[in-house]
C-alpha cells in the first residue's frame, strides 16, 4: 500500500518538517533541525504536487518561515508571524490532495510550530530571540552604581512634560532634560507630572493629580 495514500500521513510530515524548522530558528541546533525539516517539508511536496507547482509551494512555505524570523528579529509585533504562519498553511493545504488530507496537513503545521517551543527548554536559545527585550535591569546589584544614584535622587521630584508622552517622551528636571516613560497614560506637553519610580536609568513619571 502507497503509505502517501493515507490521509493522515500528511500530518505526520508536515508536522515534523515544521517542528524542526520552526525549532532551528528558535535553537542552535546546528542545521540539523534545518536539515530534518527541509527533507520532511520536501518529501510532503514531492509526494503530493507536480514539479511546477512542487517549487512554488516550496517557495510560499519557506517564505512564510522567513517572514516569521523577520517578525521575530526585527518587528516583534506579530503582524508578519501571522501572515507567514498564513503562507505555510496556505501552501501544504494547496498541495494536499483532497480536503480531509489537506485539513490534516494543516493540523500539522501548527502543532508542529507550536510544539517546537518545547525545543527552548531543552537546547540553547540562538542569541537573536535574547535581543528582543533587555532581560538584566540596572540595579545596584548588577552593579550600575555611577549613573544609578544620581537618577534615584528624583524620585518624588516634579517636572514638566517637553512633548507628549505617549508613553514615552521628555521630561524637564531642574534645567535638565530626561528621557521618561508614563505608567500607560498619554500625558500631554507642558504637563506638571512626578518621578515615582527610577530603575537603573529608566524613568517613570505620573501626572500630578491637581493637573
């Protein structure tokens, strides 16, 4: 019996080829997670579509991959993850050969991706996803004494707004100009606001009720 014939079979390869994709760009695997998920992904096409269609479909799925990574690096929004996400399933719906193939290669495809993750407990993160969000704040502990001190002694001081705070923007401290952050409010320019809390060299300022 031709094992391709099986309807669920596509779930099986789509979702390893996806898995261990998804999982080289989350981990340092060392291109051998590229190199499982390129054959699986390869080996779902080649079966299912003609050599025509086999590289367009190759090129919307790896294209979809790419745009995650992009979102990922770059934008962090989830905009392009989404619609790379879209590309991938799109493109191994497209390939299947009936609907109840196709909805299992879908399947796939996200519990392959979304399995991946687990990848991030067991092997070394790659040093890209570390740069979306500063992790280590800027305590004394950490040892950011110098700057540090000087910015604690606001707190509680009053200032007034240079521009919009939305949130973030300028704030005016005797004579001297800050960069500050509010607690998720849109404080408009000219506004009396106080420092309630500093950390490290990060600012963040309330406006002052009688405003």
């Amino acid at each position: 019996m031709d094992i391709f014939s099986l309807t669920w079979i596509g779930f099986v390869i789509t979702g390893l080829g996806t898995l261990f994709l998804i999982g080289e760009v989350l981990v340092n695997a060392r291109g051998l997670f590229a190199l499982l998920g390129i054959g699986f992904i390869t080996v779902y096409f080649g079966a299912y579509v003609e050599t025509g269609s086999f590289i367009i479909m190759l090129i919307i799925y790896f294209v979809g991959i790419l745009l995650i990574i992009i979102d990922g690096k770059l934008l962090n929004d989830g905009t392009l993850a989404t619609l790379g996400l879209a590309a991938m399933v799109s493109a191994v719906a497209l390939a299947a050969p009936d609907l109840t193939s196709g909805l299992y290669a879908v399947i796939g495809v996200i519990l392959g991706g979304g399995a991946s993750f687990f990848f991030m407990k067991v092997f070394k993160r790659r040093e890209m996803w570390t740069k979306l969000t500063l992790k280590d704040q800027l305590t004394k502990e950490a040892g950011y004494n110098s700057m540090n001190s000087s910015y604690e002694e606001m707190v509680n001081e009053e200032a007034i707004t240079m521009n919009d705070l939305r949130p973030i923007g300028t704030i005016k401290v005797e004579n001297e100009y800050y960069s500050a952050i509010s607690n998720g409010q849109w404080i408009p320019k000219d506004s009396h606001v106080r420092i309630v809390q500093v950390d490290g060299t990060k600012i963040l300022v309330e406006k002052l009720k009688n405003e």
